[in-house]
C-alpha cells in the first residue's frame, strides 16, 4: 500500500466529557494508545497526534513509538482546522500518497481503517467517507492532492466540510456493517454506549 499518513487530532479540552477524553480508558489502553495501535494496525505507516489541551499528560504516552509524531498545535482553542493544519505541517516536505484523518474521541477498529484504505486505494477516489446505514462518518480518507487545499481550510468557513463538498463527485462512500463508524463519543453518554457495542 502506498505511503499512508493517520492525523489523530487529541487538542480539544473535552468539556463535555467532563476528562480528558484521550485518557479514557479503551478495550485495555487509553484511548490514546488504541487509536494509534488501530492506526499503525490498520495500515497507516506514520502517525501525526496533534495535541494542545493538557498535552503534557499526552506526551509521554507516545514516547518511543515508532513512526509516531507528536505535534503541539498552539492555536488549538481556536477550532480543530488549526490543528488539522498543524498536523499536516509537521509533515515538511515528506508528504504521503494517502491522508487519514481521525479525532482521538472516535475509537475505530484495525479492521475497519484497513478496510476503508483498501477501498480507498482501489477506486484511486480523492476521498473516502464510510457509512453506516447510509449515516456518513468518520476517518477521512484524503489523497494528497488535497493537502495545499487542506491547508487553506478555516473554522468560519466550514473547515473540511468544505472540502468535502467540493469535491463531492470524486467522494467514494463506502458502506460498512459496523456502526462504529459514526461513534463520536462526546458526552458520558456516548462514552458508555460505545463501550456497550465495542
């Protein structure tokens, strides 16, 4: 598979979880660890984890990874474009053939992020959303002839949705039969129900 970039965005404060969200626990790991571990698992050959809000709780966790970066974004509580574009920033000019975008708080499978790159290199779509239950929802699977694009992206303008739209006709959805998909766990709430269906 070509050379295949995960952004895991972990800036946010987590206000309404109430805790730091990256630090919940997650089928034996922090959430943290699990995302990176299905990242790495799945098929992504590096791992960007932007993070701002609390970071030096976050920091150690990753030390010693390989292939796993861990990138500072100052401007985190202006919205999660600025730590998209951190993320890609901290890439230089090493850019990947492939982007995946992920927040830290949407635990996904090895599985299924392996499943979505595969499909995502065989149509050679630019991007890739999954579905579940024709629900769209989460990683982004981006190729990198969006990057500078990517890079342009602001909160009052819609920030990636943006760029979806745009390119609405080169977006390949793909349908899955895992609901995990379109978890987002943002309350104790979802929190507990995801945990109930993982």
């Amino acid at each position: 598979m070509p050379d295949v970039v995960a952004i895991l965005l972990a800036a946010g404060e987590s206000r309404r979880m109430g805790q730091l969200k990256a630090l919940l626990p997650w089928q034996g790991f922090s959430l943290l660890e699990h995302q990176v571990g299905a990242l790495r698992a799945g098929g992504a050959h590096r791992v960007m984890v932007v993070v701002g809000h609390q970071a030096q709780q976050l920091g150690p966790l990753l030390a010693g990874l390989a292939d796993v970066t861990c990138v500072f974004n100052p401007d985190y509580l202006v919205g999660k474009t600025t730590s998209i574009k951190a993320g890609l920033k901290a890439l230089n000019e090493n850019r990947p053939h492939t982007l995946l975008m992920l927040n830290v708080d949407q635990p996904r499978s090895a599985e299924t992020i392996r499943l979505l790159l595969e499909a995502h290199q065989s149509a050679s779509a630019l991007l890739t959303i999954p579905t579940f239950q024709g629900q769209g929802g989460h990683p982004i699977i981006v190729d990198a002839s969006l990057i500078d694009e990517i890079l342009a992206i602001e909160e009052d303008t819609l920030g990636m949705k943006a760029v979806v739209q745009r390119h609405a006709d080169q977006t390949r959805r793909v349908a899955v039969e895992s609901p995990e998909v379109l978890w987002d766990l943002n309350t104790p709430k979802q929190y507990q129900a995801a945990l109930d269906g993982s």
